[in-house]
C-alpha cells in the first residue's frame, strides 16, 4: 500500500489545457473518488497516474517515489476499466493469472493467489469458463480479481460500472466497498455518477473544468458545499436554487415571498446585508408549515407520487423548485401552497461568484 500525491499536476493538448494545476495528498489506504461531469478532468488525471498519459507539468508520488517518467509495469498500480479488457480466448483463471505469469511469479503462489482472490469475489465456480460465457457484473468481478491478484500498492477505476444496468451496478459497488474494506489498499476511482461516489469514498474530489472544485467526505460535499456547483451536483434530486436579496434580514424573492433567517440577521456586520444571493434548498429540507418567518407560498406546478415519499414542484420568485414530501401529501397543481423551510438547512452563495458566503 502506498500514498499518492499530486502536485501542481496537469495536462494539456496544445492550447487547450484538460487538467490545471492539481494539488491533492491521497493518504495510504484511503478509498478517493474522482467526480464531476464529462470532461472536467478525472479520467485524464487517472490516466495520468496510470502512466497511460504523459504529464505536461506538476509531479507525482506513489508512495516516496517521483514516477512522473516510469512505464505504467513500474508503478505498482492495478487499473480496471469500464469495458473489462479481458482476453476472450482465454479462461477466467488464465486472464486472473496473465500478468502474475509475465512478472515471473512462481505457478504455485499464482495459484494461490488467484484461488484466494476468487473467493473473495465469489467467482471461484467460473475459473475455468470463458468471459463469452459470463454476465457483465461477472465479467466485471474477473477485472477485478486481476487487479487483485497482482497485490499492488494502488488500484485505479475508471469507471467501472458504466457498463452494468442498474441493479448490477448496486451489487458490484457493494462488492467494491466490501473489497475496500478486506484489503486496505488505496483506491482511486472515478466515476461521473455521484451516487457511486457518495457510498464509496473516504473522500470525494468533485473536478470542475479541469480544478478541484471542493474535496472532503461525502458529509462534508453534501452538507456543506462550497459552490452551487457542488451543491447542485451532489444529492438527488439536486439542490434547488433561487435568486433572492438580502433585505432587512429577510430574504426576498422576485414574487414578494420573504424568510427571516437569524443567521442572515446576524451576517448584517459582515457585509451580507443587501446582497444578491442564490439561495439553496435541499428538497428534504421543505416540511410543514410551523413558523410563519419560514414559510414560502407558491404555486404548485407538478406533483410526482414515488411511493415512498411525493415530489412537488413548485415556483418562488421564477424558479422552480422540488420538494421532497410524505407519500400522503398530493397537493393539487395549480393549488396555492404553502410550505415550510428548515432554516438552518439553507445555503447562501453569492450571486456573482456562486461561493459559499460563510
């Protein structure tokens, strides 16, 4: 097992810059998920640790090694891909064994090996079928097995599940958390799902644009995010946002609705007063109308009944915005609506940057 750090990492083709400066210590033994939309940067970043991408500037450690210039078979890392990459020809125990019989490993620890691997992933039944005569999840599980077996000081996902339906996808992750938690090893994984990212990390880096845009763990992202960016890419459904002035203490919608909040009151000495804001609401965060200073009357657009909690939509001050309910609650559309605010869940961003206003 190893650390790995990134130092004013980056990479660019030409004049278009993907990846931009990075600064990120991933500590021994930490499960590390690279988030963000397409093209924000992680695959690259990923690839470049691998050593399948060459760097255009920064450094990087695995471990107290400099590997910025050594091949990928002299990092001691273990990728796994979305698309498997598994010899077709060849059994399960020949693809788990292939890179263990190119580093010279005796036949019988290889055995061994992939013998133990194989029980921890539960495929010891299919060591000597072919990957044509297995499922994805299973296919998914012998890459995973392969990475396994080389015991290396980090493994790398690129976004393992992409390629499995949504159950699937469930149980794989799952097995990644349960291997996670046997091995120890330090994991980089990436993925643009943040469902994925929220149930595996130790931390998540969330990467706008080619920069960090916040790190911490899935707490911290999703309870204090430092952007609306981050907030309306964690949690779903997302974060809701509307545009709204720092008044008097209050904050005022476009439509006359107001929400008297003792934090803003107090944010009067620090500048907040008169600001324009951007205001976000968890959906879980709207209840019942109790205090009449946190209340917001709309109008309601569209309900959605899920069974186990109701989706209303509703517009404030020309925004729409969603509320998680209780199943029973089915306003009509087109009703008036009048809901409550859990004011110490709200989050201020300043309308300009679209920062958190601390």
């Amino acid at each position: 097992m190893a650390s790995v750090s990134l130092r004013k990492l980056e990479k660019s083709y030409g004049s278009l810059r993907i990846v931009k400066g990075v600064d990120l210590e991933i500590a021994d033994g930490e499960f590390v998920v690279f988030v963000g939309p397409s093209g924000c940067g992680k695959s690259t970043t990923l690839r470049m640790v691998a050593g399948l991408e060459s760097i255009s500037g920064g450094e990087i450690r695995i471990g107290e090694k400099v590997v910025n210039r050594l091949p990928p078979r002299e990092r001691d890392i273990a990728m796994v891909f979305q698309d498997y990459a598994l010899y077709p020809h060849k059994t399960v125990r020949e693809n788990m064994g292939f890179s263990l019989k190119v580093h010279g490993v005796p036949a019988r620890e290889a055995d061994v090996r992939i013998n133990e691997a194989a029980e921890m992933l539960g495929i010891s039944h299919l060591l000597e079928r072919r990957p044509g005569q297995l499922s994805g999840g299973q296919r998914q599980r012998v890459a995973m097995g392969r990475a396994i077996v080389r015991r290396p000081k980090v493994f790398l996902f690129d976004e393992p599940l992409s390629n499995l339906d949504a159950k699937l996808r469930g149980q794989v992750r799952t097995e990644i958390k349960r291997l996670h938690q046997q091995i120890g090893t330090t994991i980089i994984y990436v993925t643009h799902d943040q469902v994925e990212a929220m149930t595996l990390a130790d931390r998540i880096v969330i990467l706008k644009g080619g920069d960090i845009e916040q790190v911490g763990t899935p707490d911290e992202v999703y309870n204090r995010p430092q952007s609306v960016f981050v907030g309306g890419f964690v949690g779903s459904p997302a974060m809701n946002f509307a545009k709204a002035k720092v008044e008097a203490g209050c904050l005022a919608f476009a439509d006359g609705n107001k929400l008297r909040l003792e934090a803003v009151r107090a944010g009067r000495e620090t500048g907040v007063e008169g600001r324009d804001v951007v205001v976000g609401i968890r959906p879980e965060h709207f209840g019942t109308a109790a205090d009449p200073a946190a209340v917001l009357v709309a109008r309601v657009q569209v309900v959605e009944p899920l069974g186990s909690d109701t989706l209303v939509h509703f517009a404030v001050g020309g925004d729409v915005l969603t509320a998680r309910m209780p199943p029973e609650m089915r306003p009509e559309p087109g009703s008036e609506f009048r809901i409550g605010v859990d004011p110490t869940k709200i989050h201020l961003f300043d309308a300009a940057s679209e920062r958190v206003i601390n």
